[in-house]
C-alpha cells in the first residue's frame, strides 16, 4: 500500500499534484523524479498485460508550463524501459485515449499529461489502456510500483516517433459532420453559412476552429485564446468560470456569431453560447443534449449527476418521453452507470455531467468535449435551416427561479467519519420538519424536497468527491425561496462541530 506522499497523488483513476513552484504555500508534490517512475511503472504494469514486444505507447500533452519537461522525461524512461513511443506533442485528452482504440495507432498504452481546469502551478497524469481509462485500482497499483521502483527488464531501448495524432482526429470528426449533413447545399461545406466563435482558454482546443470548422466551412472570426499558453493569462480554461462564460458571452455579442464554444484545458468539457450571448451550461446544457439523443433514440435513458434539477427531470420523462437516472457526481460515474444500465439489457445513449463532460453510447461513451461539440453543432446547422437555434431545444424546460451553491469546509483530520455523521444527522433532523420530504431513490448524499409555501424546492447534501468540504446544491421555484430553505438549514448546522457553515450566515 502507497505511503501518505505517494497515495495523495491519487485521484480517482489518474494522477494529480503540486507539479511547480509559484503559489505560497504550496509545495511541488509531483516533480520529474515521481513522474519518471510513474513512467516505468506504467510500462510494466503494461507488460503484465501483454505478451506482446516490443511495447508501443503514446504520450501528449496540454498547454501546462510543465507539460514539456514531464513529456521529456516519460519519452526518456518509456525508450529506457524497451518500449517504443508516439511522442504526440500537445492533444485533447479524449484523442489520447483513443490512440489505445483507434486501428489507425493501436498504441499498447497513453499517458495524457493534463492538469484538466486547475491552477496553472499543478499537473497530472492520465493513464489509457484498451480504448478507455485505467480503473481505480489499477491506477494504486501503478502508485505502489511507482514507489517500490519497480521498473521491466529490458536488453534494448525503444525508439521515439513523432506521430500528428490531432490531424487524424480531426479527420474522423470531419468526415463525421460530412455523413450527417450530407443532404446539405454544399455537403463537403456543411458548415457554410455558421459563424462559430471558439474559445480554447489558451488550453488544446484551439486546433478546432482550423482542423474541423473552418476546412467545414464555418466562419469563426472573433474566435478567441486559441495559442496554447500554460499561464492561462486570460481567464481560467474552465468551462463553468464566470469570467471565462462572460468573456465568450461577449465575444459572440461582438462577433454576431450563431453559437459560442468554450473548452477546458483538455478538451473533454465544453459550455456554450447562443446567438444572444446567452451562457448555456450545467442543467441547460444537460437538457439539450438530453433533446438530442431522444430525438435520435426515443424513450432512452439520460443518466445525469446528483445536482441536476427537478425542472430538468421533468423536462426529460414528461416533455421529452424519456427516462432519467440521476446519478452520482462524477463524470466516470455516470459514465459507468449508463454502461451498467446498457449491460443489464436498459437502453442508454448518453452519461452526461452538469459541469459540462458529456458521453454517448454512439462513440463507445468516451468523455470527448470536441465531439459533444460536433454533435451540438450539426444540429445547429438543421435547425438553421429551420429559422432556429438551438435554444429552441429547450423553450419548455421548467427553470428554477432561485439556485444555490454552498461548500462548507470540514475541519479536522477525519474527513470521511464527519462527512458521514453529518449526512446522518441531516437526514434525521429532515425528517422531523414538516413538508419536508427525503427522496428515496438517491444515489448520492441527501437530497429532500421542500415543500412548504414559501419554499418549493429542494436541496441535496453531499460527500465532495475530492476535497474535504461539504457542498450544498439548493433551488427553489419561488422568489425567496432558497432563503427560507437555509434558514432552516442553519438550524441544523448551528448544532454540528466540525463543519464550517459561515457560508450560509453571509448569503
């Protein structure tokens, strides 16, 4: 089992640290000689699973000032360790993975060096195998051999190939849009007549505009922060930032633009704008790729995360004929629970987040920003041709008229122990208010319906899936009515130890 330094780097399934000095306070926890074994024992943990020599991986990068030395020195442990590489400079998450997939590559193997949308000072890993992700597990085993230095027995060196593994996915996207608007005036042009404004966050993404929409013939004047640049100097490459959404709500003002298209740093999330420069993002974003698929697959099941609301589960089963699992927070999460519910004989085409990952079952449920992108693109492009947007998708969704978000930070050590009496303690203390309703099938935290008069509502209270604070989602649909919700929250949380809820008193 990894020690404290080296289990902390842990993620999920990935790999995550402190990769540079520029913050006070925090110190590198991921530096070159942690990633250099990590390299190695990626590539033996590899061999344990093929017979097959020589070994053949990928490694790319996003815009991160410390992308290029990590590149280097994987490129440098991979070739020591006999396998040969595919050093694909700086790609999209979702291209990476598919290089373990694509017939094309058939890489052994990929390692994505993203830091996804945190601070600039910070990086990680990200580990492929078989066309998908590497499990949980399999990512502690790779941290124990990492720290045992365990490393494969090899007699020769690998060689390094230079591999433009981005023209190859742009192609297939392309010739994806060219197969669905194929009945277009100009369908090897199916895109003539949008005008696309794309924002990259200085991120990977900027290789859309002239790789996929303009060889598509889009017009993407006023397109913005398309130069890869790991200082992130214009806003953060996070596709639910205010200052990045108003900055792109702008740019599509500006531009007169038909769409507005905001990536994260790696491209595996995105948030739109309409043509009025209206921000499109978490539960409308849901609802319209929610249209999308139930228009294609009638009565499918969409699996959402926990904080979805109760307008857009309406919006699903009642407007649009659907079924709606929400699910627990997580992209992986959802993600697997459309695969399960696929296996067990339910029909799912799409696992889609709130904070703006998307997958569909028609490319094998891969997180994929750039094709969730392409998807909503070339339905725009129908719906022009119809005088409409894509807002028209989603006129009769129910809107909350109030929406909330708190994180109480947990203080102490025993994060896990106080997030669970709390949880205890809050559905107990539910139950005891009148109009006040706990809803049974839940998947994550506690999420209760409100109600009374002067709330209409309801609010969920739920474990953070990676740091040691608490968040609160709450909405209402009346004026006020979150208000009245907190103040009965405050009640409860007045009486907890260990839990700061100053958040609550200032709203």
């Amino acid at each position: 089992m990894a020690s404290l330094e080296w289990g902390l780097l842990q993620n999920g399934a990935e790999v995550r640290g402190i990769a540079a000095d520029g913050i006070i306070g925090e110190d590198v926890t991921l530096g070159i000689e942690k990633v250099k074994a990590l390299g190695r024992a990626f590539v033996k943990w590899i061999g344990m699973k093929h017979d097959k020599r020589p070994l053949l991986l990928a490694i790319g990068m996003d815009s991160r000032l410390t992308g290029p030395r990590f590149l280097e020195a994987l490129e440098q442990v991979i070739t020591e360790c006999g396998a040969d590489l595919l050093n694909c400079g700086v790609v999209s998450t979702p291209a990476m993975m598919l290089t373990t997939k694509m017939p094309e590559v058939q890489a052994d193997g990929a390692i994505m060096i993203t830091g996804s949308h945190v601070t600039f000072n910070r990086n990680g890993l990200k580990f492929f195998f078989h066309g998908d992700d590497i499990q949980q597990q399999d990512m502690s085993d790779i941290i124990d051999m990492a720290e045992r230095g365990e490393s494969p027995h090899t007699l020769m060196p690998g060689q390094v190939h230079i591999y433009n593994l981005m023209a190859l996915y742009a192609r297939k996207l392309r010739n994806k849009v060219c197969d669905k608007l194929s009945d277009m005036p100009n369908p090897e042009k199916p895109f003539e007549g949008l005008k696309v404004v794309v924002d990259a966050g200085n991120g990977a993404g900027g290789f859309y505009t002239k790789r996929i929409l303009e060889p598509l013939g889009a017009d993407t004047t006023g397109s913005q922060f398309l130069y890869p640049d790991g200082r992130f100097p214009n806003h953060a490459p996070n596709p639910e930032d205010y200052e990045a959404t108003i900055s792109i709500a702008n740019a599509v003002r500006y531009a007169h633009a038909d769409i507005g298209i905001l990536f994260d740093a790696d491209v595996d999330r995105v948030a739109l704008v309409d043509s009025r420069g209206r921000v499109i993002n978490r539960n409308d974003l849901v609802a319209i790729a929610s249209a999308i698929i139930l228009e294609e697959h009638p009565g499918t099941t969409i699996v959402t995360d926990s904080i979805t609301s109760s307008g857009l589960g309406r919006f699903i089963t009642e407007v649009l004929g659907g079924r709606h699992c929400r699910y627990q927070r997580g992209y992986k999460n959802v993600i697997q629970e459309a695969r399960r519910r696929n296996e067990a004989g339910e029909e799912c085409w799409l696992a889609i987040e709130t904070s703006g990952h998307a997958a569909f079952g028609d490319n094998n449920f891969y997180d994929d920003g750039a094709h969730f992108a392409t998807r909503l693109l070339i339905k725009l492009a129908q719906l022009k041709r119809e005088g409409k947007d894509l807002a028209s998708l989603i006129e009769n969704m129910p809107e909350a008229v109030e929406q909330r978000e708190f994180r109480l930070p947990i203080i102490g050590d025993d994060v896990a122990r106080i997030m669970k009496e709390a949880l205890e303690g809050i559905q107990q203390f539910a139950s005891q208010i009148e109009g006040w309703e706990e809803v049974s099938q839940n998947h994550e935290g506690i999420r209760v319906v409100c109600k009374n008069q002067d709330e209409c509502g309801w609010f969920l209270i739920r474990m953070s899936l990676h740091d040691p604070e608490m968040p609160i989602n709450i909405e209402s649909d009346i004026k006020g009515g979150t208000c009245a919700i907190i103040k009965k929250l405050k009640m409860y949380f007045r009486t907890v130890k260990n839990i700061d809820s100053k958040a609550l008193y200032n709203n």
